[in-house]
C-alpha cells in the first residue's frame, strides 16, 4: 500500500498527503518507508520561516503572504503554498481569537493551499524533528512555498525555523525594551526583518532600533551558528565559505499585514534572498548543516535503541535504581552499561 | 589534584566552587570525574526554578527570596543561597538595566549568597544540560537553597525548570491575552504561582484568570508531562502515584518585589510544597523521571562518540555526501552506518 501511497502523494492527491502527515507525525514505519521514497523528490519548495513574539501578528502576515502568492504577487503566476503552524498562539492552530479565525476562512477551499498545524504538547525537540519531515513530504509532493510559522522563543523553536531556507522575523513596535535581549539571539537566524503593526506611531523607531542592532554586529556569521554535533566535527571537507563571498545584508521592512500593506515587499525581498542563497553557495552549505544535524540526531536515536534491544529490563532498572540512591553517577552508570552490553 | 578540588568543594570554599563550575561549564574530564565524586553528596538541597516572561520582575522576586531565606524566612535560622541564572534578560546575567544592577549588589558580599550566571549563546540544549550539572555541584557543596531563574520561553528552558524540585511561574499583570496560550504551557509545570507587580489595577483579574485556567485543568497530571524516552519506557517499575494519592494544588500567590511585599508568603509556599513532596512520594518520582532522561541522554552521546570512532572521516563524508545529493533518504543512510560499523 505504501508505494501506491506515495505515488498518490507525488500526485498531489489532498487526502494521501493529510494521511501521511498524520503517519509522520505517529512516527509510523509507513510513515518512515514513504519519507525514504519521497526523499529522492525533495529540494525543489523555498521554505520560509515566519517567527516571532506572540503579539506581532505574523500568523495575520502569514496569511496575507499566502494569499499575495497565490495572486501571483513573486511573478510567474500564482505559486502553490503550504503552511505548517507550529506556533501555540496561532489560529491555524486554534490558540487565537475569533477575528483571527474568520480571516484565515480566506484561504479555505483554495486548492493551491494547504494548512497543517501542529501538535505542541510534548516535546518540543521531537517537534522540530517532525516538522521537517512535514516540510519534507510538502517539498515531495510538490507545493511551491512551504511557510513555517513558530513563536521563535527558545532553542527548539529556533531549530525548526533554521530548516527553513529563508528565515523572517516579525517584530511589532512597542512591545518593550526588557524583550530586546532575547531579539538579540533570534536576530541571528533573521533573513528578512519585519516590522509589522507600521501604523503604530512607534514603528519607525523600531526599525531604527533594528536597524542599529543588526550594525552592531548581533548578526553572527551563519556558518558558525549551524550545529555541532560530533558528527559535524568529524567531517572534513565541510563546504566553507569562500573569503570573498558575497554575504545578505538582512532588509528591514514595514507591514500592515491587517491591510496587506508592504507585503509584497517581504515577498520581493525573499525572491531576492533565494537566489542569493543559489547563486552564492549558501544553499548547499545550509543544506550540508542540516543533513549533518539530522544525520547525528538519527544515529543517536537508532543506537540507543539498539543497545536497549540488549539489556533486560531488569539489569536497566538495577542501573537506574543505583543512580537514584546515589550510589553511582549518571556517568558512571552510563560506561557500566556500555561496558557490559556493547561490544 | 582533582579529588582535593573536590574535598575543598565539599568543605564550602567559594574558589575552589567557581573554578569547578567553570570547568562543568567547558565539560572538561576533570570535571565529570569531580561531578562522579560530588554525586553521592546530592539530594540535601531544596531547588527551586524560577521562570516567567521577561518583565513580570522575576528577577528582583529571586532577589527578595534570597534575602528573605538568609533573614530566617523560612523558620530554623538563616539558610545559604545559590543561584543560577539562565535567563538572558536578567540583572545576575547582565541582560537589564542599571536599576536591576543595584539592586542585585543587595546581595553581593554575603558569605551565604553565591550567584552564578549562565551565557544563553549556543544551544539551549546544552545548557539545560550544564544546569543540572551545576545543580549537582551547589547541591553537593551544601547549599541549602538552590534558586534556578530561567526565562520560560521553550521547551529546552521548560528542561532546566523541571530539575528543580519545585517551580515558581511568575506572572504580571496586563501583559497582554495573546501570551495566554503560552501561557497555558507553562502553567502545566508551576507548583507555585505567582501574580508580580500586585500593587497594579488589573492584578486581581491576573489572580482570578490564573485561578480559572488552573481550574479548567490547564494542570496534567506531573507524571505524564516526564520525558518519555525508550529508556523510560523499558523500565518496568516505573514508581506510580497511588490512585488515593494527595495531589498538590498550586497556590496563587501575589507579590510587590520591589517592596518585598507578599514574598514570605512565596516562602511559606515552598516549604508547605516541599514537606508535599516527601511525604506524598512525589520528590521519588520525580527523582527517578529525571534521572532516566540523564540516562537516556548521557547514552546517547556516549554511543554516538563510540561510532563515529570507528568511522573513517572519508567514509562520513560519503555518507552526508549522498543524502546531501538526495540519493540516499537520512534514515537509509544512518541504517548503512551501522550496519557497516556497528557489530
């Protein structure tokens, strides 16, 4: 059933793609057959990432840059879009007002969209690994643009947005000082600013202060924020960027996303910053850091399985129980375990 | 000269205490043999994670625990303090504004206060991580209080509040209904609830709402939101709460850092919690939950290392190179690995 599945899905078929999503998401072996079958055809979607404070109203843009897509508003006719809402607050996950709910009505029942929100009970590290296995079956069977929308609060948040291509970042004016110390971090994944609510009185000194922040340097080299694992560490020959590349100097832009103002000029500049990323190699290396990030994730997970396979309940729970008393460490347990199960 | 570092530790010597975290902090291997010799030391302390938005004053609440503590607050005399901040908005980490920084010099110079910042840069993951370590070290060195303060945004800062034994959420009034639906994230973890800045209009209705979420069973069960690994769930005996078992209901609490008032009662709250813990059998599950996913973890990384010590650097760089090229999926790839390199 799983190769017909795939072929549905590679298709374009609406019913196969939400089923295998909810496969993905049960972290299913069907689930896991499809992703190797679908990987082969991935590669092709610009996926975004929107994040950002509760409050900015990126979910509102969200859905206007849908909708500017859709018109035809990046060129070459209208672009199919895909959204994956892994923000709490957003009302394609159902966090949000009524007002917010009647508005994203406006993409219901277009087939060139598709929205899938996602679950964030539970770990918020399998969550990261879920989505981009969402953005990989998107990319497979075809969408366009793959827009990923997170609050962009802590680390888990800010690896799912770093499987994006394209990162922006929506800000709001006047929504405190105390809040520019945790900016300063998600600054770095930025690829587009935004200022969206520029109707406010206070948007131009927000942009101002963006402006002279991203001077001052809290844009840190790409490359260097990538992770590393062990397994990065490992590798040799990882593409590095040349001295003379060019780099992206991140715009600041202004939205009222409530009316679609400036939209089409966050859409401009991620045009511009695709092919930046193409025509300057900056695709592939974030493509290598990426692959190499899952490729460590993967590892750990499967041989951690495979020594548990090994060791009989009972010994696991004698080990465990002897670090609860404190009569070993958690270190120490650890070797005692590898030392007797593994070869 | 590592088992004197550690009798020194042991003895209470600030020196010795901030070089030894220094080391914890670059996970060096004279600091895991010192956390393996520190370890049958723990379990004494009483840790309490303090998170909240930037801008509830938590910080100034973590300020006026302290002095409340080494005043004799807590009844039996004046208690020693240590604390660790993880939040990069706050004054103890050099996020806020001059004010804050005063304020904090409250506490400097006490022999029975030790204030420990942690840099956010890098991967949250790893700090939750270095965090218990540090946890381990205070606790072993016989501090009576260990004061935890994170910004309790993400998943991973949700980590670090859950090594603590008990969990203080700081609110503020009139932050705004849009971080309600994170809030009710966070509200899952607090054991004690606090409503800051209570001397300001809307703090009742702040009391009132929190009193309704609590209500609408916003709160699971503490034992379902633990890490769910493969290792917790091949462990057998996993201690379970007896159906007649006492449940702990989170008190709301309100405060005026600024003036002190309200934090006695915050301490009366931690002490009635922490009698809570031991004698519902509580603080043993809790124990054994976190124990297990420092297990799981720590086995990760370890077998994770013990592979790619037999993987030829070439051989690795095949491996990305491929999955890279989209001709083998992540999965695949990782199953080629350890098949060729595992026994």
């Amino acid at each position: 059933m799983s190769a017909e599945w795939v072929t549905s899905v590679l298709a374009g078929d609406r019913r196969a793609l939400a089923r295998l999503i909810t496969q993905v998401e049960n972290d299913t072996s069907t689930a896991r057959a499809a992703l190797a079958a679908l990987y082969p055809h991935t590669g092709r979607a610009h996926v975004v990432g929107v994040t950002g404070a509760p409050g900015t109203g990126k979910s509102t843009l969200v859905n206007e840059l849908a909708k500017a897509y859709r018109s035809g508003a990046a060129g070459n006719g209208p672009r199919s879009v895909g959204i994956i809402a892994v923000d709490p607050t957003s009302p394609f996950t159902g966090g949000a007002i009524l007002g917010d709910r009647i508005r994203m009505r406006d993409l219901a029942g277009d087939p060139g969209i598709f929205i899938r929100s996602m679950a964030t009970r539970g770990s918020l590290g399998g969550l990261a690994r879920t989505t981009a296995d969402v953005i990989t079956v998107l990319d497979a069977s075809g969408w366009d643009m793959v827009l990923v929308e997170t609050v962009g609060a802590g680390q888990s948040e800010v690896d799912i947005a770093r499987t994006a291509q394209s990162t922006i970042v929506v800000e709001a004016p006047g929504l405190g000082d105390d809040v520019q110390a945790i900016k300063a971090g998600i600054l770095e994944i930025a690829d587009v600013l935004v200022v969206n609510k520029a109707d406010l009185p206070s948007a131009d000194s927000a942009v101002k202060a963006l402006r002279a922040m991203l001077d001052l340097g809290h844009r840190v080299d790409q490359v260097t924020i990538a992770h590393h694992g062990p397994l990065a560490a490992q590798l040799a020959e990882r593409p590095t960027r040349p001295p003379d590349a060019r780099l992206w100097q991140p715009p600041v832009l202004k939205t009222v996303a409530n009316t679609g103002e400036g939209v089409t000029d966050v859409i401009a500049a991620l045009e511009r910053h695709r092919t930046f990323l193409t025509e300057s190699g900056e695709l592939a290396r974030r493509d290598h850091d990426r692959i190499t990030a899952e490729l460590d994730h993967l590892l750990r997970a499967l041989l951690l399985r495979r020594l548990l396979d090994r060791v009989p309940a009972e010994a696991l729970q004698a080990v465990v129980a002897k670090v609860v008393a404190r009569e070993e460490a958690p270190w120490e347990a650890v070797k005692t375990l590898m030392d007797s199960y593994c070869d």
